[in-house]
C-alpha cells in the first residue's frame, strides 16, 4: 500500500515563553488562571510541549499566587493516552526526557525549594507528573534552561525585575502580560524582547503571521495545504 503525505512532515518541537502577571488583575483572574493550566503552563500534546518557563507574580499580591497554587493547581489532572479528549497531561516522548525533567527537579530541592505535583503518576510509559516550583530562582536548571516536559517555576518579582528576568532567556519566543492596568501592561509589553507579547490573553498556535517563528503554519487547517 502506497501512502502519500498530504503536507511534507514537519516537527514543531517545543517553544517556551514568558507569563507577567500581576496582582491588580482582579478583573482578569478567570483568564489569568489560563495561563497556569490547561494550555497555559501544563499542556503536552503529541510532540509539542508548551511550558512557561519563568512565570513572574508581584510581591505586593500574593492572594493571586496562594490562589493559583491552592485552586487551579490544586485541581485534579488527568494523565494518560494521549489521544483521549479528557486527558490534560500527555506522555513526554522518550525515557531520557523523563530523566531530565526528574532531575530538574532535583536541582530545585537542592537549593532548598519543594516543588508541588499534581496527578497520579503511572507504572508504563514516559509520563511526568506536572509540577510547580515555588519561590524559584534564575540560578535554577528550570529557569535557566529549555525544560521539555511539564514543570513551572515561579519567581516573585517586581516590575522591573521582570522585565530583566524575562529578557535574559535566550529562547524567547513568546510571551503574556496580565494586568487590569492596559497602559502599564503596555509599557513593559513594550519592554519585553520576544517573538510576540499578548496582554491579557494568549494565541492560537494554528494562527500563521509570525514569518519562520516557533508558531507558524504547522498546525490547524494549514498543516493540510499543499
């Protein structure tokens, strides 16, 4: 049997952004959940892994920070076959990925730092239970290099700070600006040196206007157009 591909394969491997958010965004709170779940910060699909790799939170609110930990995170997440609809967490693609991401982990109990995992874990395959670093450091493997699986650190900042914090990857695809202030979400939208900056929101991957940026037309309708 002869079988044609509809599109030359392509791979999109990982991409990694930044996600500001900031105390004032009562109004925003629903939305800025988003970025911690789901899609946001744990979300593994096929051969893709979208992860925030340094989220920053003001010192000033840490009601936001304390709700994200002990709601949304806390939340159940479903961790198993990755073509089921109902699944949050997918396997990682190979055992090597899931020993990086283990030892991410240690890196940050090293440095006095005890990260929370969520979800069951599983006996067969290469599953990695998500996991939060709280109170992270940039000196941390989880922020300092492109983490392929589902970990977060969290660094709490001030504004300037993260800025310079968000500036000092070296991968910066993308990145999210949360704030019920517009015009101060737009300055340091402004600031922030990566592919895309959204403010208050997020995209969607299938969308095709970033030139040959990690996000492109690789997903969606256009991956079938020859």
């Amino acid at each position: 049997m002869n079988i044609k591909l509809a599109n030359p394969y392509t791979e999109e491997v990982n991409w990694t952004y930044e996600v500001l958010s900031f105390g004032d965004c009562e109004g925003q709170i629903e939305k800025s959940r988003a970025a911690f779940s789901g899609w946001g910060v744990f979300s593994v699909e096929e051969r893709t892994t979208y992860i925030a790799r340094v989220v920053e939170v003001l010192r000033q609110n840490k009601r936001v920070y304390a709700e994200i930990i002990t709601k949304e995170m806390g939340k159940p997440m479903k961790i198993g076959d990755p073509v089921d609809e109902g699944t949050d967490i997918r396997p990682v693609v190979k055992k090597e990925s899931v020993d990086s991401l283990e030892k991410t982990l240690k890196d940050a109990k090293k440095k006095s730092v005890e990260p929370y995992v969520y979800g069951e874990g599983r006996e067969k395959g290469f599953f990695f239970r998500p996991a939060l670093i709280p109170a992270a450091s940039t000196d941390m493997m989880a922020c300092s290099v492109e983490v392929f699986g589902p970990i977060a650190p969290v660094i709490m900042v001030k504004d300037d700070e993260a800025v310079e914090i968000a500036n000092s990857t070296e991968f910066g695809f993308g990145a999210d600006v949360w704030s019920a202030d517009l015009e101060r979400a737009g300055r340091l939208a402004k600031r922030i040196r990566s592919g895309f900056v959204t403010i208050n929101g997020g995209v969607r991957s299938e969308v095709a206007f970033w030139r040959d940026q990690e996000l492109r037309n690789r997903k969606g309708a256009f991956v079938l157009r020859a």
